[in-house]
C-alpha cells in the first residue's frame, strides 16, 4: 500500500507544481490580487484570490472533507459548494442527497470515465464514514483535538484517498482491478 500512496503522491505533485505556475502567470497579469490596508495604514498586496491548492495542508490533513474541499481544488470547490450544494440543500427533497448529488456533479465535470464516478462515491463514502467516526471515536481519545486522534484519523484519511485514487488515476475499473493485483 505504501507504494500505491506514493504513485499517488507523485501524481498529485504534478498539480502541486502546475497549479501554483498558473497562479504566477495570472499574478503577473495582475489577476488575482487585491490591497489590504495594514493596521499602521501602509497597502499590502495579498496574492491569494486564485490560490487552488494547499500542498502541504492537503497531505497532513486528518480530514477527508478538507482535503476535498478546502486545500484540493479550492476555486472549484468553491463554486460546486455555492452553486450546486446550497442550491440543492435549501430543497427539503434534496437535502439528503445534497452531498452526494455535488459529489456526482463534480465527476461528471472530470469526464465520463467510470473511475471518475467510482472515486467521488468512494470520497463520499468515506467523508461520512469520518463524520460518524469523529462523533463516535473522538471523545475516546479525549476529543478530537488530541494527538491520537488526528494521527488515526491522518491513517483512515491517507489510506482511503490511496485506495480510491487509484480510480481516479487510472480511469478504468479494469486498470485498477490490474495495479491492485500487481500490489497485492
């Protein structure tokens, strides 16, 4: 497993490195930025308008909903969140499948490739697993904030993303089904 975690990492670092080089070019565009005045008055240029991606966050994080959306992915996290997920949890009918409905949406926009599909329903799987987890286990640890707890929940979070990338990276069920034979 600790291979397939790191084929994984390796290819997410490509969008480690993408992401942050796009943001460069529309910075010196002038896009992306906004002028906070600072407490002693002076402007400060802030370049984080179009930030889409928080590496090092994204790989400590002990929580599969931050990881999706708020350090992976942000701007479109962002929107999926404003324009999909509030809009259908504000109908009392779609209020359950709110979450799963956005989850589906956000594959659909990746492409029509099965693994796509299969990997957002794994996420959803798993980000309610870690909701009903943290309710349950984390008092027993003494509360969620303590060290136990974020090192378990870190595992859960790690493995889980590295069992279900696979999907996402390879696209195809049967390309899957082939690197976790070869691994196992």
């Amino acid at each position: 497993m600790l291979l397939v975690y790191l084929s994984c990492l390796f290819f997410r670092s490509r969008f480690y490195a993408a992401w942050p080089l796009a943001e460069a070019g529309c910075h010196a565009a002038g896009f992306g930025t906004r002028i906070e005045r600072s407490e002693d008055g002076k402007e400060v240029v802030k370049y984080d308008l179009l930030r889409n991606v928080r590496a090092i966050e994204m790989e400590l994080s002990p929580s599969t909903k931050d990881c999706v959306g708020v350090y992976w992915n942000i701007l479109t996290a962002r929107f999926l969140k404003q324009y999909a997920f509030t809009r259908m949890f504000a109908v009392p009918v779609l209020r359950p499948w709110a979450k799963l409905l956005t989850f589906s949406i956000s594959a659909l926009w990746h492409g029509f490739y099965p693994g796509y599909l299969i990997f957002f329903c794994l996420v959803y799987f798993c980000e309610t697993c870690h909701e009903k987890f943290r309710e349950t286990v984390g008092p027993m640890f003494g509360g969620a904030d303590s060290w136990q707890f974020y090192f378990i929940s870190w595992l859960g979070t790690k493995s889980t993303f590295t069992a279900s990338q696979g999907f996402f990276n390879a696209m195809l069920p049967s390309r899957v089904v082939g690197v976790y034979n070869g691994v196992y």
